[in-house]
C-alpha cells in the first residue's frame, strides 16, 4: 500500500474544503480500502467524513424518501418506512454483500462503488477504466459477467450494486453538495457509460459530497419487488437483476418502472418493457410479451450471450412476482 494521508472532518465545510484539495472521502471504506489494498486506488489524501450529520431517513412530500448518505445498508433495509413504502430499495440491500459489510457500507459509498471485473482489480491487466489508453482485457479474455448493454469498444465492465437498481427504476435523485453550492442530480445521469471516457464513472465536480439519494413519490398502492439471480446465494454479484414496480388501479397498470442490474455498465432502466406494461391489464401473456423486450441492444461477447435470454426471464419472473400480488 503506497503512503497517504488520513483527516477526520468534524463538519461538513471543512470536509468540503479537503475534498477541493483533492482528498477523497471515505466512510464505511468496504470498497476504496481494498482497491487501496491492490493498488488500483491510490489517493494522497483519505477525508474521514462518518462524522456528518447524513444518517436521517425522512418521508418527504405524499411518500416520497431521502435515505442520507450516510445511512448503512443495514439500517436503511431495516427502516419501517423504506420496507413499507419501496420494498424493492429494502430488497435490494438485504441480497447485497453479507451482513457484517451491511452493517458498516454507507448508501452513498454503495452507488460510487467501482466495478468487481477481475481485469480492472489486477494492476498487471490492460484496462481503460483503471489506465486511459491502455486497452480493454475483458474483451478477449473470459467476460461472462460483463455486460451486454451500455458498452464501448473501451469498456464492458458491469456497475455491481443492487441497490442502484433499484434507485433507477424508481427514478431517483442524487442530492450533492459541494464547494459550489447544491444541485440535485437525476439517478440515471449521475452514473455515467463509459463511452470512450471509461474512467470517469460519476458526474461529480471536484469535491462534491453526496448527501442523500431521494425516491420520489408514486400513487398508490405500489407494489415493488427486487429479484437477483447469481452463482452462488451467498455474497456474490448478479448475473443478472430485476427491479420492478408497479402501479395498478382498477385492473390496469397505470405506472410501470422496471430497471436491471448484472448485465450493463451501469443500472440499466428498460423503457421499452414500462411502455409494454402501462394501460394493460395484468396477464401471463403480457409478462412474456414486455419482457421480449429486456434486452434491445445488447451486444453480447463470447461468453455472455446466455445473459440475453438469461435477462428476458429474469424481469419475466419478476413482473410476474411482483404484478400478480397487486
């Protein structure tokens, strides 16, 4: 491990004031202090910031919620008001990581997460997400994880967290705050594809803090649901995902928000299977027929092209679970 600096911010001004110095925050640390380990991440200056005040979960204007910062996983999935409102954020967190990494990864340290491909965490690998320019190793090497949508001749690396997913689907926000003041920061801008820049992941200034991500509100009742199919049931990322929510009022899907997980560069929402969904009434055929739809786009390599239909049957499954409890 190569020598840095560690501060501790009693406020959030003097945490801001180290991050425009180019210090890089730090809380639960369950990701940046293993990259730090391998030598993938090497900041000159760690900002300890698990002293703010960013650990509120509130239900904001008709049942909407902001979950703070720096609320752990553990607690937001546990929170009364997040299992009764938006299962699918609660579902999500319980079928990520394992329980003593709940108990310390913060919700703002989990969508900044940086990707599990094997080629980006050794430093002796080509890749263009850890050294611009380099080369992609993924691309002709073993990929079955990687992903079909979203991708560049750069990059095919997945986004690994579940609960970005969900955030997604539901069309969340990303409240920042920085050195310039605060802005808000649609969920679906604020993790970037990575195009031809792969290593530029979030659209965050320099020195800019997360301090909540805010799920608005949708009409209810509004049924949610989070399903995730991996290798293994116990600490492993997704092969695939499917965060789904859905609206019905009498006999009709009047709201649909469906995003995946496992197979894009980032948490991919899928328009096309909402678009399939609203105004229907909820059917086996109209599960199949939506979810024909998951994967417009893909561009799958070698090793991945089970996660075509892999996808299909996964938000199949889901809308199923999730539209026949309405």
């Amino acid at each position: 491990m190569y020598p840095f600096s560690f501060v501790t911010a009693p406020s959030t001004r003097e945490a801001l004031a180290a991050g425009r110095r180019g210090g890089r925050y730090i809380a639960g640390g369950t990701t940046l202090v293993d990259l730090m380990r391998e030598t993938v991440e090497r900041p000159g200056t760690l900002v300890d910031i698990s002293r703010l005040p960013l650990r509120d979960i509130t239900v904001i204007e008709r049942g909407g919620l902001r979950i703070g910062a720096l609320v752990t996983m553990s607690d937001a999935a546990a929170h009364r008001k997040v299992r009764t409102l938006y299962p699918v954020v609660a579902q999500a967190l319980e079928l990520s990581a394992s329980a003593q990494l709940r108990n310390m990864a913060t919700i703002g340290g989990n969508i900044m997460q940086r990707t599990r491909c094997t080629y980006f965490r050794d430093v002796t690998a080509t890749c263009n997400k850890r050294e611009p320019g380099t080369g992609c190793a993924a691309q002709e090497g073993f990929h079955r994880t990687h992903a079909i949508l979203g991708t560049s001749e750069e990059c095919v690396a997945t986004h690994p967290s579940d609960v970005a997913v969900a955030f997604a689907a539901l069309e969340a926000r990303v409240h920042l705050l920085g050195p310039d003041g605060q802005r808000t920061v649609p969920f679906a801008d604020f993790l970037l594809r990575p195009g031809d820049t792969p290593n530029r992941e979030q659209a965050l200034h320099q020195g800019e803090l997360i301090t909540a991500v805010e799920v608005p509100a949708y009409p209810r009742p509004l049924r949610s649901g989070y399903l995730k199919v991996r290798d293994r049931q116990s600490y492993e990322f997704a092969l695939t995902s499917a965060a789904v929510a859905l609206h019905v009022r009498g006999g009709v899907i009047r709201e649909a928000k469906v995003a995946a997980g496992g197979v894009g560069t980032v948490p991919w929402k899928l328009p096309a299977v909402e678009e399939a969904l609203i105004g229907e009434r909820p059917s086996e055929r109209l599960w199949a027929r939506a979810a024909g739809s998951a994967a417009d786009g893909a561009r799958p390599l070698t090793h991945n092209r089970f996660k075509v239909e892999l996808l299909q049957r996964t938000v199949e499954r889901q809308l199923r679970i999730v539209g026949d409890s309405t």
